[in-house]
C-alpha cells in the first residue's frame, strides 16, 4: 500500500471513524445524548451555500468526537455572513461533519458583545496568560476597558452559550452529556449546571493551564468566576498531567478549596469534580500563520479526541 501524501487528512478525513468506538460509546453511556459546544462551527455556512471547514486544530479534534458520539453542536454566531443566514434561515442548521451531519445550533450574541468576548478577553487576556507571555512588570493593564469587555462580552457571550445548550438538551431524549471546550467558554459549565443538574459535563482545556500564582494577574473576580465556571463540571479536562496539577493547586491555593491529590479531585458544594490529563496526539509537518504573518508548525489535534467523550465519563479508571 502507497504512503499517502498527507497522512493527517489519512487519518482523519478518509478513514470511517471505528464502528468499534461508535459501539464502546453506546455501551459506556446508554440512553445520554451528547452536545459538543465550542466558539466555532464544525463547518462554516457560505452565503452562496454550502459549508467551508471551520478553521482550528480544536475544530479537527472535535469532528470525529462529535461524529462517533453522534453529537448535536452548538455554537457562537461570529461572522456577518452567518449572522445574515441565520436572520434568513434560522439558528438551528444541518450541517456536515466529516461522513455525516449534526445539527448545528447558534448562539447569537450581538457583534458588539462577540467582538469583547473574543478580540479583549479571549485571546489578548486568557491566551496569553494562559501561556506565560506577559511581562508581569508592566503587563497586563487590567482597566476599565477590561472590565467592561469582561462583564459585557466575555460574561454575555457565555450565557448567550449556556442558553443555547439548556434549550437544546430539553429537547433531546437521553440524560444530556455536554462537552464544553477551550477558553472562551470557562462559564458555561456552572450555568449549565444550575439548569441541568441531571447533566454530564465536562470541559476540556486545549491549551496550558498556568500556575495559581500567574492566575493572580487578573482580579479576583475574573479569577473566582472562571474557576468555579469550571467547578460546574464532572471532569475538567487538560493535555497534561502537570495541567492537572496546576489547576488542582489553583483550586486549593486561589479558591481554598478541599482537593484530593491521590484521587485528582476538587471538593465543592458537596459535589466532587475530577481533573484529568486525555493528551490529544498531534499530525506533524501542518502549519498555521500566525497573527503577526510568520509561519510556524502548529499540528492539529486528530480524530484520537474521540476517546475523550467514554474516558472522560470514568475519571477513577483513568491516569
């Protein structure tokens, strides 16, 4: 058999995600129904019709979980493109995953609340905390300008989300199994728990989670709303075990919280949340440009994401 030429899209785009998987999923969680929730769409609606792949490593994590675990998928609303389709169409879209469909639901928060959510908290904010790039001596400035994008757009468009999910899990079947992800979205958990408290959530966190220390750079309240967003889940999920680590420390030393270091667990409200390492392997050699227009190797996550949804569900039996 040839080598393919590129044996990211192999692995993924040509390859029928494993009946095995799909077989282990309704075993492992009969009667659920899963929700995969994310700022991006799996696939993007063109206005001249038909859909564009949503753009991301997290988005090629997700679309063989969402497609194994024959997940529905919410979504935000960002673009003016889909923003008018939506004002045509609706905010419930079929659209495709890699061999199948989902249903796609939007969040609609407004442009301007998306624009604070996203381009003042999400990435100069988070990101960049999240990976220990500030010079703590002059940076960040946390000004009134953060605080009203923390509080009228990072705050709303998480609400905005949490809606969305409740109103579409009332509407499935099974016990909802609701699978939040990345940074953008650190409240969402705790409102969806105090609608569904019936439900499975968890959160995985695509990117490095710093130590309670770093943490401290943001005030207080940014701090507590963000860990106890996360703290309405059943696992919080990271890519490594010194993650794991960090947030259980964050837990304890920032929020004062009762954690279990042998179990790997948080203690709050009389519920015990698991933080768990699920590593998502990595196809070498892809490429992304970066904001500043240089071009650096940035593999995507592959379809292996799809473990992330049964093992996530059996936090004592994992390492």
């Amino acid at each position: 058999m040839s080598t393919p030429q590129v044996p990211f899209l192999d692995s993924v785009e040509r390859r029928r995600p494993g009946t095995s998987l799909r077989a282990y999923v309704t075993r492992t969680l009969p009667h659920s129904s899963t929700i995969v929730v994310a700022n991006r769409a799996p696939h993007e609606p063109r206005p001249e019709g038909g859909f564009t792949r949503g753009a991301g490593g997290v988005i090629t994590a997700l679309l063989t979980l969402a497609e194994v675990a024959d997940a529905q998928w919410v979504a935000c609303a960002r673009t003016e493109d889909e923003r008018a389709l939506i004002e045509q169409h609706g905010t419930t879209w079929t659209a495709p995953l890699i061999r199948s469909e989902t249903k796609l639901h939007y969040a609609t928060p407004t442009p301007e609340q998306y624009e604070q959510y996203y381009s003042v908290i999400s990435n100069p904010v988070l990101w960049f905390v999240q990976h220990y790039l500030w010079d703590l001596a002059t940076q960040p400035v946390i000004n009134g300008r953060i605080h009203r994008a923390w509080n009228n757009g990072y705050v709303e468009v998480n609400k905005h989300v949490a809606r969305k999910v409740v109103e579409v899990a009332r509407g499935l079947q099974g016990r909802p199994v609701v699978m939040v992800h990345d940074y953008q979205l650190y409240l969402v958990p705790k409102l969806v728990r105090q609608q569904l408290p019936g439900a499975i959530i968890q959160h995985f966190v695509h990117i490095p989670w710093p130590t309670p220390q770093y943490w401290k750079v943001l005030p207080g309240e940014m701090r507590d709303a963000i860990l106890h967003g996360l703290l309405g889940c059943d696992i919080v999920g990271f890519q490594t075990s010194l993650d794991v680590r960090n947030f259980l420390m964050t837990c304890e030393e920032n929020a004062g919280l009762a954690v279990d270091e042998r179990e790997r667990a948080v203690v709050i409200e009389g519920r015990v949340v698991y933080a768990r390492a699920y590593p998502i392997s990595c196809a070498t050699g892809a490429q992304s440009t970066s904001s500043c227009g240089s071009t650096a190797p940035t593999p995507p996550r592959t379809s292996c994401a799809a473990s992330l949804l049964t093992r996530s569900c059996w936090p004592t039996t994992q390492s």
